[in-house]
C-alpha cells in the first residue's frame, strides 16, 4: 500500500487530496485536517460561497485549496472536477468521498423523486468518486480512496430508509471494487471508514417530513472526530475503520441479534431522531438545491457532542494500545502472584 513520507515536523508531504462534500460538515472538518498536514486540495461541492469559504480557511494553513462547484450526483461533473485537479495541482493522492444527502421520513411519505435523488447524492456520488479516481490512479499504480460510510450500513434504522440503503449500497460497492485491485494487483488502496452520529449542518437543512427538528442518535460526536479517522485511513490504508464504541456496538449488535433490533427500533427509533421541537414551516431544504449560508462543519448540538473518542484513539495506535493492555496485564499478574492474602 502507498507510503506518505513525513517532514521532519511530521507532516505529511506535497500530497494532493480531493474531498467531496467539502462546504459543511464532515467534509469541512475533514478538509482542514488535511489542510494542517499541509496536504493540497480539491474542495467539491455544490455551494460556491460556502466553498470558497472553505477554500480560504485551507488556504490559512500555508497550502493550496481548489473550490470546485460540483453536484457528485453528475458523473461529468466530477470527471471534470478530478481533470482540473489534475491540471492544476497535480496528481491525486487521495479522494476521499463524503458528500450526503438525506431525507427524515417515514417510506411511506416519500416519493421516487426523493428517493433517486437522495439515493444519486449519497450512493452514486461515491461511485462516481471512486471511478474518477481511478482513472488517473491506475496510470500510475498508487493513491489512496477514502470511503465515508456509517454504522447505518450494516444497522438500519427508521425514518432514514434511503440514507440507509445507499450506504448499504456504497458498502457493497467498495468491497468488489477491492477484490477487483487485488485481482489486477494494483498498489491503490480502498478504504472505508464508518462514522457514528456526527453534529453537523444535516440536521438543519435535509428535507424533513417527520414534523419535529431531527437530532442524531446519541452519543453524539463532533466532525473533527471523524476528520482525524478520515485522515489517518488515508494515510495508513486499511480495508475498514469503525469510529466510536457507538459504530462497534451498532455493527455487533446487529450481527448477534438483529430481530431484536427491529423491535427495539420500532419502539425507540423514532423518538431517538426526533426532538420536542416542532420543525419550522420555512425549514431549509437542500436535497434538490444547495442551501445557502454560512454554515460549517458543527451543526447545532456542540454543547452535546464529544470531541474525543477513546476507541477511535486507540484504533489509530493499536501497538501502543495492545502493549498497554499487555503490560496492565502482566502487572495484575504480578501483583497476585506475589501480594500474600491477609
């Protein structure tokens, strides 16, 4: 798998990154991570004030920063995004695919409009990502594609049945995607990293049909938890990462006992999503339109969500962390091996 060379500061060199989804949210946190390690980017979205503003925040950190308007649910318009970046900052490294839309509402209150629309955003987005990337990345036989998936892939959960079902999709997807590099025996790494619930902008602007304001399922984290996971998968690929003790207990779960899932989702799955609050008449809507303003990557629950993730943490220093829990062990050896009882 690709290897980054590191500065002396430790960090990480003259890389090119691409990021869909960069205006708001897991994208803009995930975008200044990557501006802080001093990494180039392509910042693709469909809001060009909001990525502009992006841009410039990249720019602060001393490296270059792309805004390219794009809607990744157009195939064209993401070979052309991944063309200029090209041409303008040079090879890609990294793409990293996070661009999402949803919809909070029963299956029975959508209609099929919604749903391909929803379904082109968050699944075909990424496909189309992924097939972009790969053209320049198999002429020179390296890089590094990030996938941004949820626990949602592998535990769905009421009132979001297409979120749901795309990332199921975009799961599907990304494993024959890998089978078939191994096949070819390509040095391109293809990862996916699977998010818990994030506080962003989301949750004040996807469509809304339920009535009430929507929330994430709590344990709510912040983006920058995210964007830390992101960045360390495209900098030491491995097939998948589960971020938050949250994603492990969600995926676990599922697979021990999923009919007891559905029962206790049908009980606790809609009232986990949605609060007291009733939703404006006027709320924001950006399935089929961007939403205008200045928003970035916090939605309104920051006094709610955690900055830290010890798993997350210890996900990214494994070593370190098994070699914790092998010296805590020997040490409780030790101590009852020669403490004699009272």
């Amino acid at each position: 798998m690709a290897v980054y060379r590191l500065s002396e500061e430790g960090h990480v060199m003259s890389k090119v990154v691409v990021i869909t989804g960069a205006g708001a949210g897991v994208g803009r946190a995930t975008a200044m991570h990557f501006a802080r390690c001093r990494c180039d980017l392509a910042l693709l979205s469909r809001e060009p004030e909001r990525l502009e503003a992006a841009a410039a925040e990249a720019r602060r950190y001393g490296v270059r920063a792309l805004p390219i308007p794009t809607d990744v649910a157009d195939a064209a318009a993401v070979e052309a995004a991944a063309e200029r970046t090209e041409r303008e900052l040079g090879p890609i490294d990294v793409w990293v695919n996070v661009a999402m839309a949803t919809v909070f509402a029963p299956v029975s209150a959508l209609t099929a409009e919604e749903v391909a629309r929803a379904t082109a955003v968050t699944y075909l987005g990424q496909v189309h990502g992924m097939m972009s990337a790969l053209r320049p990345m198999r002429r020179r036989n390296r890089g590094v594609i990030v996938n941004v998936g949820s626990a949602l892939a592998y535990r769905a959960i009421p009132l979001q049945s297409v979120y749901c079902g795309a990332k199921f999709a975009i799961r599907g997807f990304t494993d024959s995607l890998r089978s078939e590099l191994i096949h070819d025996g390509l040095d391109i790494a293809l990862c996916e990293v699977d998010l818990p619930a994030v506080n962003t902008p989301q949750f004040d602007w996807a469509l809304n049909k339920t009535g009430k304001r929507p929330q994430p399922v709590p344990p709510i984290f912040q983006p920058e938890v995210a964007a830390r996971a992101i960045a360390h998968a495209a900098f030491h690929p491995k097939r998948r990462r589960w971020v938050g003790m949250p994603t492990v207990k969600a995926i676990l779960g599922n697979r021990l006992a999923p009919g007891l899932l559905d029962r206790y989702l049908a009980k606790v799955g809609y009232t986990g999503q949605l609060t007291h609050e009733r939703a404006p008449a006027n709320a924001p809507n950006n399935l089929f339109h961007p939403v205008p303003g200045p928003y970035g990557a916090h939605g309104r629950f920051d006094a709610r969500a955690r900055s830290f993730s010890l798993e997350a943490v210890a996900a990214r220093h494994a070593l370190a962390t098994l070699a914790c829990f092998g010296i805590a062990a020997l040490a409780a050896w030790h101590a009852r091996r020669y403490v004699s009882p009272r």
